[in-house]
C-alpha cells in the first residue's frame, strides 16, 4: 500500500488556552502596549463586570497603571464603568469580538459544503482562508480522501497565494498591490522548485481565473491536481476558496468539467452562506 503524500508536516498538539504572566523586570522595561494587551486578555478571560484591584492583581500590574489603561479604554468604548472602581466590558469591545467570531463562523459554516464535494468526489477537500496580513492562506477546514494513494493537507498548512489552486484562486481577486507584492516573495514553488513564469504571463492566467471563476492546478511530475474557486464575503471581497486536490494520475479527463463545476457551484453557495450577494 502506498503512503500518503503530506504536503507539510503539522504537530497537531492542542493546548487549552493559557494567559502568560511577565516578570516586574519585564513590565518595567516595555512600555504600554504589552501592559495594554495584557489587562485585554485579563478582561477576556474574567467576569464581565470586574474591580480595578481585581484587574490589578490578576494582570500584575500597579493599580495606577491599570486605572490609566482603563481610562483609555473607557474612551475607546471597549470597556465602560459600572460604579466607583468597577469597570465592565464595553459595547466596542464586544463588536470587535463578533467581528473575530465571524472569522471561526465561516469555517463552521463552510464544513456542510465541503463534506458534500467529499461525498461526490471522494478526494481530499479543504477549505482555505485568506490571510491578509501575511498575503498567503491557510487551510482550516480539510476532509482526507479514503484512497490509500492520496494528497494530504493537514489543517493550519499556510499555502502560497502564488502556486495551487487554492492560493491563485484568491490571488485573482486581490488588488494589484497585493498580486506585485506576492509576485516578488514567492518566485518558486514550495513544492516543485520551478521558477514562476512571467509576471505577463502570470497575469494572464489569473485573467483567465477569473474568468472561469475557478483556478486548475495540475503537475503531473508531483503527481498532484487541484480545482478551487474562490469564496467572497459580504463586504464583496475574496475570503478564502475551497477545493479538491487529489494525486494528477486520478484527475481524469471526462470528469474535469463536472468536477469544475461541482466545486464552482459550493464556492458560490458557500459566500451566499456567510453574505456575498453575487451581482445579478
């Protein structure tokens, strides 16, 4: 029986979430934003309504510093006051967290659609979203294919927007900045070791990506293939994509435009899921 192909190796040890404590010398010599950070995970983890001594004790930090972050706070609405020297979670604070919850609400709600292409296809499926501060993506959501011979993407992988389906996918979609920005750090691919062609040539394919409206990745030298369509968020723009990859020798010819198809027909459903409304 052949081994799965991984494309990376990911320690996969879960941890229950921990608040880390620093040491006097520690505080003392950095200055607000790391005490700021740590009152915030303070307030995270406690009661929503909390006392300034409380606040001071758990954080380990001078009352007085503490009642001068909590200023700013309150300015900032992220935490308001509940009476003399009591403080509570405030309106911003809790809208900034529902902007993050909405983050994890689309894995959950792309896991129906995923399972559906896994059904259809039986080949590994993943779900990727798109991470703007570092212009790559990262897979969250992966079901492996019960193929003995098969192309494993474990979760938390971060892909490269330039090279596979599920990073050119997105990549079609960013603005030019982004696309130049990606062009000139990930001039190799991860895997194959090839040189990306020219930057017209590369514009041209994510042209006809767009187009499309789904990318088609295939090396039949790695022995890998992969179709993906991008997911669009509310706000209209690119989120994420989601996919099939399978190894080049199952990607079949009469099957590629069903499966084309298939994959474009989740992507869409999933972005009308989480709130894109496609122009009509």
């Amino acid at each position: 029986m052949e081994r799965p192909f991984h494309i990376s190796e990911y320690a996969g040890a879960t941890r229950r979430p921990t608040i880390r404590t620093m040491s006097t010398t520690t505080q003392e010599t950095q200055g607000s934003g790391p005490r700021l950070l740590r009152l915030l995970q303070v307030i995270a983890a406690g009661e929503r309504e909390f006392a300034l001594k409380d606040a001071a004790a758990r954080t380990r930090l001078p009352p007085s510093t503490v009642h001068r972050l909590l200023a700013f706070l309150v300015k900032a609405d992220m935490v308001e006051r509940a009476g003399p020297r009591l403080y509570r979670i405030g309106s911003e604070l809790f809208r900034v967290a529902a902007l993050i919850e909405q983050k994890f609400d689309v894995q959950r709600i792309a896991r129906p659609f995923l399972q559906e292409l896994w059904t259809q296809w039986q080949e590994t499926c993943s779900f990727c979203l798109y991470m703007p501060a570092t212009r790559s993506a990262s897979v969250v959501e992966t079901l492996r294919s019960p193929h003995p011979l098969q192309f494993v993407i474990e979760p938390h992988t971060e892909v490269s927007l330039a090279w596979g389906s599920m990073g050119c996918s997105i990549l079609a979609y960013l603005p030019k900045s982004d696309v130049d920005a990606v062009l000139s750090r990930d001039r190799r691919g991860p895997l194959s070791g090839k040189q990306l062609p020219s930057r017209k040539a590369f514009r041209q394919e994510l042209e006809a990506i767009r187009k499309r409206g789904i990318a088609v990745y295939e090396d039949r030298t790695l022995n890998i293939a992969g179709v993906t369509a991008p997911v669009f968020g509310a706000g209209g723009g690119v989120i994420g994509s989601i996919g099939v990859t399978m190894p080049a020798s199952r990607f079949r010819e009469s099957a590629r435009a069903d499966l084309c198809s298939s994959v474009l027909v989740r992507a869409q459903r999933l972005s009308e899921a989480v709130g894109h409304r496609a122009e009509r």
